[in-house]
C-alpha cells in the first residue's frame, strides 16, 4: 500500500494534493529539496511562501535545537522571553505607533484575530473585503474570502461587502489607466458606503496571493484609508504573504500605498518562521486592548517557535534578503517575460520582488485556462522545479515565490526549467 493510498484512507478528500503522482518530501537545502526516490527539485514555491529564507538553514536548526533542549512549551500564561524579544522586533518594523503584537498559529488564525478585534472595538459585524480574496479557511476567514473555489460555506458570523480593486488587468475597469483605475475603485467604495453603515474594517491583501498574486496600482489603498478614515471604518493589511520585503520594494506590501501612513491592523505568518507555525496581529494598544474576555494562546507565541523566528528574522535583515528579492526577483521577472512572448497561452506575466504569477489562456483568448495550468506544473516537476497554482479565474495562474536567499544562477535554472514546461504543455 503506497503513502497516497494511505493518505486517501484517512485524510479528508478535500485536502488537496499537486500531482498527478503526488511527491513526498523527505529534505531540504538552501532553495532544493528532495523526495521519497531520491529526485532533487529546485524549490520555487517553498511550501506556500513559507520556506522563507532557506530549507534547512543553519541559523534557524541551531535556534530550535537549542530552545528545544531548554523547554518546548509553556502558554501564554507565563513569561516567555523568545516571545517578548520577536514581538518588540515586530513592533518596531510594523510602522504602527505604540504597537501590540498577539501571535497565533498560523495566517487564518491571524486575521480571524484581526476580525474579532475590528468587529469588537467598532462594535459592528459588517466587513469590506476585496473581490478574487482569500484570507484563511476558518469558518470567520472563509466568510469574507472574495474567491469562490476557497469559499466552502455561505453562513457566516460576518456581513462581507466585497469591493473593487484587487485586479487590475480584469474586471469592469480594467482597460481604465492607473489613475482612473484608482478614482474608479474609490467611487465604488462610496458608493458602497452609501448603501450600509457601521462598517467594522476592510481586509485586503497588498497583492492577492492564492488569487494569483494580482495587485492593484500603488495607493489604491492610501486612497480608499481617506475614505475609511472618513467612516470610522478601520484598514486590516494581510501581509501572510506579503511581508518580510518578499516583494522586493518594501518589508511590508502596504507600504507601496503609505502615503496615509500604516494599517490600523495588520497581520502576518508563513514566512517569519520558515516553516515553523508562526502567525499573529499587529495593532496601536487601543485596539488590541479592546477586548474585554479573558483570552490566552496554548501554541500562540511557543518559545520554540519564537526562537526560530528571532533566528529567522535576524537572518533575512542581516543579509539584506528583500533587496536579494528585488535585485534577483526583478531580473527573473523580465526572464520569464521575454521567454513568454512567444507562448500564445501565456496572458500575462506580473508580481514584483520573488511574488510573481504567469497567468494562462486558452490562446487568441481571455478564457482562462486551468488544465494548461496543470500540464505546466507537472511539466515543470519533471524538469526538476516545483511552483504553485492560484487564481481567481479556475485556478489558471501559475505561481513563482522561491526562498529569499535565490541566487542569479538558480533565478536562470528555474527560468530554463519554465521555459521548456511552457512549451512542452
């Protein structure tokens, strides 16, 4: 009985498995890994933007041991010196004044936070969130989750509102140039508001990550903060999958709309513990303070993984990784760019730093086209290269987010690789 035999025999159906031949990974190093036979891969996906920095780096292993031989675990109850030390770090790159941190498990577990502190402090269940989102697979998360293939259930302890913007090169406005984009979303949002009140928050991903990492001109957001700030209405940035600088430009994808300064909330996992279950909030002490329970975290901010975050952060600040990231992910993009000019299945080409989609069509048209999607994935796996799969239009965007640390020369080996799993699919 093979590993995916027993998998189906125990694992709900609805955990997805890539490959028509699913692959079990045994070990990594630096950007490769390895399966259960023995075939190397270039990683180029790192477990869902989550193998941040490195597989198997060094800093981080040394980190967990060594936190592993003092003790593994306590709560939220006592005093946690690892927690206290990566939250006071996390503060101060936040951009938040008089910052609190509360941290979680994982990115779902972050904004369903994010969305009990807004609901509670603006004392209204009623959310803005972005058309082609994903947020999370809680029952709270899912609910405000602008994505159909993600969203399993239409009950919900939250009222979404869904609002334009989050894609640029579809929609009603997408032929509209940056600008008229912008006044275009905004005059949406207020006409929105206009129909509703007591509006708690907007949630919205600096660039969509299972959407197919679609993004919308920078300051769309700074503009919809002067109407939310008009309203009351508070701004929630999921930076699950944005932050850390993987997007090359800036740590934190908000900032490419700061002109209003940061997020009232913002939240953040996958990749500051590198594979460790590390997610959590961010927000100014009124709002985190607001609640007025009881509450505490069993796994939330565990010594062994705060030891691996602090390692983890240390090393992708002291090595410059997010410059690493726009230096190498901006020469990657424009690879592929020019390689996809002569793939007619190839629409588009976006993202910026190591965040980048290749979005496919059926050729001569917009129709989007996810078998083609998963001929290239598997195409690509047998080349000796593993990526992802998003977006919002059936699952047709193939998604490019390697370690930070990616040198030039396996920048080129993973273009090679996609070139030749373009062509072949």
């Amino acid at each position: 009985m093979t590993l995916h035999d027993r998998h189906r025999a125990v694992i709900p159906d609805w955990v997805a498995l890539y490959y028509q031949r699913p692959i079990e990974l045994t070990h990594g190093e630096g950007r490769h890994v390895w399966d259960a036979e023995g075939h190397r891969y270039l990683d180029f996906f790192g477990g869902i933007l989550t193998t941040m920095t490195a597989h198997a780096l060094p800093e981080v292993t040394k980190a967990v041991a060594d936190q592993a031989a003092r003790i593994i675990h306590s709560s939220t109850l006592y005093l946690n010196r690892p927690m206290v030390e990566l939250a006071e770090r996390i503060a101060a790159l936040s951009g938040i004044p008089d910052a609190r941190v509360f941290f979680t498990t994982s990115g779902t577990e972050a904004n369903d936070t994010a969305l009990l502190l807004a609901t509670a402090h603006r004392r209204s269940n009623q959310v803005l969130a972005m058309r082609n989102s994903y947020h999370g697979r809680s029952f709270s998360a899912v609910s405000i989750t602008g994505n159909r293939a993600w969203t399993t259930t239409s009950l919900s302890p939250i009222q979404p509102l869904y609002v334009h913007g989050g894609v640029r090169t579809r929609g009603p406005y997408a032929e509209l140039s940056d600008e008229r984009f912008i006044k275009a979303c905004v005059a949406d949002l207020e006409d929105l508001l206009g129909h509703t009140r007591d509006v708690a928050a907007l949630i919205a991903e600096p660039v969509q990550g299972v959407g197919g990492f679609t993004s919308p001109p920078d300051g769309l957001y700074a503009a919809f903060r002067e109407v939310l700030d008009r309203h009351g209405i508070l701004w929630i940035a999921d930076e699950v999958q944005t932050g850390w600088g993987r997007t090359g430009d800036h740590f934190w994808g908000w900032q490419a709309h700061a002109e209003n300064g940061p997020p009232d909330i913002l939240t953040f996992a996958k990749g500051i513990g590198n594979g460790m279950s590390i997610g959590g909030v961010v927000a100014p002490a009124p709002i985190m303070n607001c609640l007025d329970a009881n509450s505490i975290s069993t796994f939330g901010g565990s010594p062994i993984t705060m030891a691996a975050g602090n390692a983890n952060l240390s090393y992708l600040l002291e090595h410059d990784l997010p410059g690493n990231a726009r230096r190498v992910g901006g020469l990657l993009i424009e690879r592929l760019r020019a390689i996809s000019v002569n793939v007619p299945a190839v629409r588009e080409v976006r993202g910026r730093g190591l965040m980048i989609g290749i979005e496919l069509v059926r050729p001569g048209t917009d129709e989007a086209d996810p078998v083609a999607a998963s001929a290239v994935l598997e195409a690509a796996r047998e080349g000796g290269l593993l990526i992802g799969k998003g977006g919002g239009h059936n699952t047709s965007v193939l998604r490019i987010a390697p370690p930070l640390s990616l040198t030039v020369a396996e920048a080129e080996e993973g273009a090679s690789i996609m070139e030749q799993a373009l062509r072949s699919a």
